[in-house]
C-alpha cells in the first residue's frame, strides 16, 4: 500500500479524496506529514474524508504515531497516521 | 467531561499525560486545537498517549472533525479529535 504524503500545500479536499479512495479499496489508509502545517492538513484530511465516506456507512479512526524519515539529505522525525475503517 | 485544550505551546508530553489520566477515567478524551502549531502539538499528545497507555494493555484511537469556536472575540474553526479507548 502506498503512503500518502501530505505538504503543508496539499489541498485537504483532494487529500480527503485519496483517503476515501484508499479506504474503500484497502479498509486502511496510512497519511505521512513533516512539519505542523503538513500535519494539520493531514488531519482536515482525515475530518473531510469520513464526510465523503459516511453515506455509504464507513465510519474511520485515525492512530498517530512518529516515524523517522531522510528529506533533501536531511533526516527528519514525520508523524504517520494509520487510517482504518470501523 | 473538560475538552483538553492544546496550544502551539502546549508541551505535547503533559498533554499526553492528561489525556492518559482522562482515558483511564472516562475512557474518551475530547482535545481541541485552533491553527496548525496548535494541531501538530495535539496530534504528537496523542502519539506520545499511546506509549502510556500501551503498557497497561490500553490501545487508543482518534477521530478528527471541525468545531466553531470563539477565540479574543473571533470566531475560528478547531480542529476536535476525539480519542477512544478501544
């Protein structure tokens, strides 16, 4: 499964869109930010897609956790939220 | 039950400490955070309430949605993740 990575100028509604896609096909999404605007796009993300996701009955709960990760050489400390349908 | 609060400076360990004491209590914890600092800080609470709780057997989750608040006379949009133990 892929990941999705999400930048502080991901647009939350296409990302919310991945999520859904992801969920539907794999019951399990897993969404990696670097830094707090990445993080709190990630997040809206999550709250947008179980509104795209909830009229087909499909409730979802995220699990935050750290993840270390090398950006432009540098190594970087990401969170990863697992993504899981109810 | 109070909603923990969690500002750009809150320090996400004793976050992550109240929002273990809440889950042992109630069982759910509701955080609400305004901006993307604010929304880093809660998200790495709940990573780090995880570590907490896991050695007592206690796995936890979370869900995102979107709240309107009143902030110094303005009205803003939180983020509120509502963390579950499973």
């Amino acid at each position: 499964m892929e990941i999705i990575k999400v930048s502080s100028k991901s647009a939350p509604h296409a990302v919310a869109g991945a999520i859904a896609n992801t969920i539907r096909e794999n019951q399990v999404a897993e969404i990696q930010s670097v830094g707090a605007g990445a993080t709190n796009q990630a997040v809206k993300s999550i709250a947008i897609a179980r509104g795209y996701l909830a009229p087909s009955g499909i409730d979802i709960v995220c699990v935050p956790g750290f993840a270390s990760v090398e950006l432009d050489g540098e190594q970087r400390t990401a969170i990863r939220l697992v993504v899981k349908a109810l």
